[in-house]
C-alpha cells in the first residue's frame, strides 16, 4: 500500500472514530506513520475535499492544528453539490473520485457505482474524440446524479 493510501486509511479511521470530525497536528501525524508532513498535506488537498464531502480547516503556528470534518447532509442535497461540483467537464480520476466517496458515504450501493463508473470510462466514451471526451462524461455524470435524485 502506497504512502499516501496509508495516510488516508488513517484520517478516514479517525474520523470514524470521532463522528465525522478529527483534528490533527500535521506534524505528530506525519512522524507516528513514517513520512514527510508535505504528504500528509497532499493526501488533505487531493482526497478530502469539499467534492469529496468534507471541510477543512487549518490554523497555522505552535498550536497549529488542521480539522476536517465530513459535511452531514441529505442525500438529494449531497447529490445536488456533487452535480454542481462536476461542472462542464470532469475528467476520468475525478468521477472515479466523487463515486468512490458517494459510496463510502452511502449514497449509492456498490452496484450503482460500478455501473455509473462503466458508463464513464474511457472505454464506454472510445467514439468520442479526446477533446470533447470530459465533456460528454459530464453530461452523463450530471444526468445519472439527477435520476438518483428523483
């Protein structure tokens, strides 16, 4: 397991265990699980995001700290911030992203995201020329999140 898959294990049990909110001291994380704080920082920006359902929030200096906290809403809310999320266009590694946090937030069922995944991939939008590819994935994206919602 890669670094930065183990760090994100960690805050992921943590907010667990603290009900959706854990604050962490970057650099105290970053020496019980054997990196650099810089990585910790890169699993915070790219894998706990508002797109992906949470909150951050950081103080800087001798007490410093960095919280996050998952966003607690509805489903047809948190669907509807996903559609917004997703924009004109969303390339490949972003849908995979905003699926995979629907499903651990419970969102949709592990079928569901599989089938929604297979109707996003490069292979299913092969036709469609490179260019115009993260557009139509939007499209289709957005329009699978509304029937979801309905």
């Amino acid at each position: 397991m890669r670094m930065s898959d183990l760090v994100a294990k960690y805050i992921l049990e943590m907010l667990e265990q603290q009900d959706g909110s854990a604050e962490i001291q970057r650099n105290e994380l970053a020496g019980s699980l054997g990196c650099v704080p810089s990585q910790i920082n890169y699993v915070i920006t790219s894998r706990f995001t508002p797109e992906q359902g949470y909150i951050v929030e950081s103080r800087r200096g001798g007490g410093g700290y960095i919280r996050i906290s998952r966003v607690k809403t509805d489903k047809g809310t948190a669907i509807m911030h996903i559609v917004n999320s997703v924009g004109d266009s969303v390339d490949k590694a972003a849908a995979e992203a905003m699926i995979k946090s629907m499903l651990q937030r419970g969102m949709i069922e592990l079928q569901t995201a599989r089938i929604i995944a297979s109707a996003l991939s490069d292979r299913t939008l092969h036709n469609v020329e490179q260019i115009k590819r993260d557009v139509v994935r939007a499209d289709l994206f957005k329009n699978m999140l509304l029937a979801l919602n309905c």
